[in-house]
C-alpha cells in the first residue's frame, strides 16, 4: 500500500506558508546585485548562484520529499516529470513541462512557463552573460545529487537574453548505486 | 514557503492510541553510515561501544535489505546477493518483531534512515516515522547552522523529538 505520488504539486503548494511573491523576487535581485558588485566578474556572478544553489538543493530534497510522499521514481522520466509538476509548483508556485527527450532518455528540457525570479529585471549591457537565475540550475543538480543521480544543468533559452521560454537542459551522467560504507577491516 | 520556528508541522502527528513509555532508541544514519543521531530513552544494557553499536545496526539494515530484496518472489529484476542497488529500486521492510522488542524502519530516497526500536508490542509505526522526518525537516534541514551530515544538536528537535516519542503506542 504504497503512498501514490502526487500529479502535481497544487495541493502541497496551498497547504504551505506563502511568502509575498514581490519581497521574494527583490530579495532575490539584491542578492544577485550585491554578488555583481562583490565579484565584478559576471562569469564568478554565475558560479557563485550555481553553488548557492546547490546548497539549497542538497537541503531542499528532504523537505521535497517528507512533504510530497514521493517514495520513489522508476526512470529518469518520471524524476524529470516529478520536478516539473510537483517541484516546482510545491517551491515556487508555477508549473513546468518536460521535453526534447534524446533517444536514450538521459536529457531533457524543462521548460518555465511562467518565472517568478525575473519579474522587474533587465539586464543592463554589462551583463550579458548572466544567467540571472542559474539558482534554479544549481538547486535541480544538488537535489538530483542527494537521490543519487549525478546530472548537468544548463540554461538553454532564457527570456532575459530575448530567447521565448526559460528552458533548463537536465543530462544524467550517472547514478550512483548505494554501496556498503565501510571497509572490513575498520 | 516555511520560516523555521513557530510553523506547524504537516501533517499532524497520527494519534496515539494509548499513551505510555514504549520506544527504547532511536537512531538515525545517512547514506554513509554516519550515525548523526542517537537517542536513548530506556535501554537498561550497553555491551558494546557507541560506535561499534551503530556501526552492528548500520550493518544488520543494510545485509537485511538486500536480503529482502533477494527473496522477493514477485520483482524480476534483482541482481546477485550483496551486489549494490540504485536507491529505491528493489523492495525494502518496514519493521521486524523479536519477543524482547520492535524494530520499525523507513529509508528516504535522500538515504537517510530513521530507526525506532520499542516494545515488542507496539503497533505500526509508519506514520510516526514519516512524522519524525517531518520533525527533521522542519527543525535540522531548515536550520541554518545545521551542516549536512554533522551530528544533530538542535535542542528544539531533541525536545519535540522526546514529546512525540512519549506519545508513541
């Protein structure tokens, strides 16, 4: 009698505290505005959101996880699926869609329909090479990391750089199969 | 969105049928075998180390998973005995009863594991360990000063984790 997971994550998202969606984005674009002028370089600006990211990420799973009854993801599919529809509807209120499967079910895209992040942003002629919410990428990896699945997580259309969609390439390398952690002799 | 401190805990905890002191300890392991939480409420006989201890149960868990997983006579898939799984994939128990106590057991696909040990006697514990993941969201994962994999001293999940516990049947 296994929990049945979840279609999406409307049901979790109502049942948690909001946070006001204005205070959100501006905290978020002061974030990034202090870590341009910190950092200077917008390549770092990039690394850095990745990283933070991440950190958010390895935590995020647990509360994704407690909250959603989600026990387990046959394939990679349905993982993709899953954080689409019920991930980030549950954290940040709009949904997603998965497509461009490759042949072997290793990479899709995950495509924004709709992206709280940018609202109020433009990004000045300095800053073209900004993924402005490479967050997000860093978030997606670090979860996928903690379930045992190493990905890469790349922006491939973003509508701050005047592209149609924000759409985020998810790659499976590998998983890790769960071992035992200690050697006989310890 | 959820602010640590003040916030309810969801789901509410399921209600207890009958109140008393039934679970003897607890423990709580993540994918490497880190022990990063040990509670103890009334366990009246030590005979090994603390480590040695966690390192014996992170064992029995782990071969008896796999042990499982090799005799079950529904799955097609399933590899030699001992040869590592991915997370999630074959089946897991939940608990085992011996005459002197009860072993419930719940793995996350994040990899930790929670472990109750109580009186023989007590009922399904399921819901009681989802709600003690619930209690380790809200009150370690959300904790800033927390580090992932260290130790867990956070009082506030120490206390609710011993007022909870109490009301366990």
């Amino acid at each position: 009698m296994a929990p049945v997971a979840p279609r999406s994550g409307d049901a979790i998202f109502a049942s948690v505290e909001h946070v006001n969606a204005e205070l959100f984005t501006l905290t978020y674009g002061a974030i990034v505005r202090q870590l341009l002028t910190d950092l200077e370089e917008v390549e770092e600006v990039n690394k850095q959101l990745d990283q933070m990211g991440y950190n958010i990420g390895v935590r995020l799973i647990d509360e994704f996880l407690a909250k959603s009854n989600v026990s387990r993801c046959v394939d990679f599919k349905e993982t993709a699926d899953v954080i689409a529809k019920v991930g980030f509807k549950m954290f940040l209120g709009v949904g997603a869609s998965v497509t461009n499967w490759d042949a072997d079910g290793t990479c899709c895209s995950i495509v924004l329909g709709d992206n709280p992040l940018v609202d109020f942003v433009e990004l000045p002629d300095t800053c073209q090479g900004l993924y402005y919410c490479n967050i997000l990428s860093g978030v997606v990896r670090g979860a996928l990391e903690m379930v045992s699945m190493k990905t890469e997580v790349t922006w491939v259309r973003d509508m701050l750089r005047g592209d149609d969609a924000f759409e985020l390439q998810v790659k499976l390398l590998k998983q890790v199969p769960e071992e035992y952690p200690y050697k006989d002799d310890e | 969105m959820q602010f640590f401190g003040g916030s309810d805990i969801s789901p509410s905890p399921p209600a207890p049928t009958a109140s008393g002191n039934n679970a003897h300890m607890m423990y709580v392991f993540n994918r490497n075998g880190v022990c990063f939480l040990y509670r103890e409420w009334n366990r009246p006989l030590h005979t090994l180390n603390a480590q040695q201890d966690h390192k014996l149960m992170f064992g029995l868990l782990f071969s008896l998973k796999s042990l499982t997983a090799k005799m079950d006579p529904t799955s097609m898939d399933k590899g030699n005995l001992g040869v590592p799984q991915l997370p999630g994939q074959g089946c897991s128990f939940h608990s085992f009863r011996t005459n002197t106590y009860k072993l419930s057991f719940m793995e996350t696909p994040s990899g930790i594991k929670i472990i109750l040990i109580t009186h023989p006697k007590t009922g399904d514990l399921r819901e009681s360990l989802k709600y003690i993941y619930n209690l380790y969201v809200e009150y370690v994962v959300k904790n800033p000063i927390y580090t992932p994999g260290a130790p867990i001293r956070c009082e506030l999940f120490n206390t609710s984790l011993d007022q909870y516990v109490r009301s366990i049947s």
